[in-house]
C-alpha cells in the first residue's frame, strides 16, 4: 500500500471552496431571467451541498 499526502494538489480549504461557490452561484442565478441557466445553477447548488458535507 503506497500513501499519497492529501496536499498533492496544493492545500485546499473547504471554506474558500464554499464561499467560491457561493458567489458563482449568487451570480449565475442573477443572471438567469430566462431560465437558460438552470442546469449549471442546479450543478452549483450540489457543489455547495458536497462540500458543506
């Protein structure tokens, strides 16, 4: 069995990703009058629900 660091990537924080999230969302749903955008503002809502989680 190898072990692999969890910081491969880079560090990551759940907040930053929470708060980024958030504001992709805030901003996709301000600009869904017509409705086009409701796939990716559905996809958000589950991004932010995952990494609450």
């Amino acid at each position: 069995m190898v072990e692999i660091p969890s910081n491969f990537i880079g560090d990551f924080k759940v907040g930053d990703n929470l708060v980024y999230n958030a504001d992709v969302l805030r901003s996709l749903c301000a600009h869904n009058g017509d409705g086009r955008l409701n796939k990716f503002v559905v996809v958000r809502h589950c991004q932010v629900a995952e990494a609450r989680l």
